[in-house]
C-alpha cells in the first residue's frame, strides 16, 4: 500500500483552499447571474401582457364589426375570437387580465396586474381606444402614460 509521501502530484487530488476557490468563483458568477435573469424574466412577462392586451383589443374589435358589441374573454373565447385558453381565463405568463364591459357592452377596459411583486413590476390598462398604457407599481388606468 504506497503511502502519501509516494504519490506524485497528480495523484494527489484538489486541496481544501483550492475547492473552497472553485465555490468561491462559482458564487461570485451566481451573485452575477441572478438579478440580470431576473430583470430578463420580468422583462418577458411585461411583453407578453403587451401582447395579450393587443389580442383583446383586436378580438373585441373583430366582434364588434361582426356582432355590434363588446363581449367578456370568456365570450370571445367561446366563439373563437381568443385561441388561448389562459387568456381566455384572464391569467397568462404572470398576469391577470380584468376585462370591465361599460356602457350597454358599448365600450370596455382592460386591466393587467401582475400576479407576484405588484409594487415594483408594471401595470397595463387598455380600453376600447387602443392605447395600451402603463403605470410602475400602481394600477394602470386611461390617465397613466401610454407605452410606444
């Protein structure tokens, strides 16, 4: 059986400090990582609220044309209007989207809310304009700024 002093360096394996270097690194890199994946995350969720908000405006517009009124997502689901079934339910990638129908079903608005850390991500209104507009940490209604 060779002992310790018998092995060659390569032989030897990783010390202590060595490791302790590597998690070190490996920490660093994650300390890093984590606040940028984050910001990408939030980033994609307010895009794609953007988005479902253009989808509803553009369903309620395709029924209006064809029926005469607005009519709630789960109406416009039924009849084809909206194909997604989360948004369809009023939830999609982190949001939930609050359809109000005014006037007799001659106008409507649209809020979405972000479903986790409401008070530092961005709130979403539309109404039967058009203009998506936004507001940061608070609800979004039709005198918050529009987006571009």
């Amino acid at each position: 059986m060779p002992h310790a002093t018998t092995l060659s360096p390569k032989e030897r394996g990783f010390t202590l400090v060595e490791l302790l270097i590597v998690v070190g690194i490996i920490g660093v890199i994650t300390a890093l990582a984590v606040p940028n994946l984050i910001s990408s995350k939030q980033a994609a969720r307010s895009s794609s609220a953007v988005n479902s908000l253009r989808i509803i405006h553009s369903s309620q517009s395709s029924y209006h044309s064809a029926r005469g009124s607005y009519q709630s997502l789960d109406t416009l689901g039924a009849n084809g209007f909206i194909s997604d079934p989360s948004l369809r339910g009023g939830r999609k990638e982190g949001y939930n989207f609050t359809l109000t129908l005014l006037d007799n079903n001659s106008r409507f608005e649209v809020h979405a809310t972000p479903l986790s850390a409401p008070s530092t991500s961005q709130h979403y209104f539309i109404d039967t304009s058009g203009v998506i507009r936004a507001e940061p940490g608070a609800p979004a209604d039709a005198d918050s700024s529009p987006i571009n």
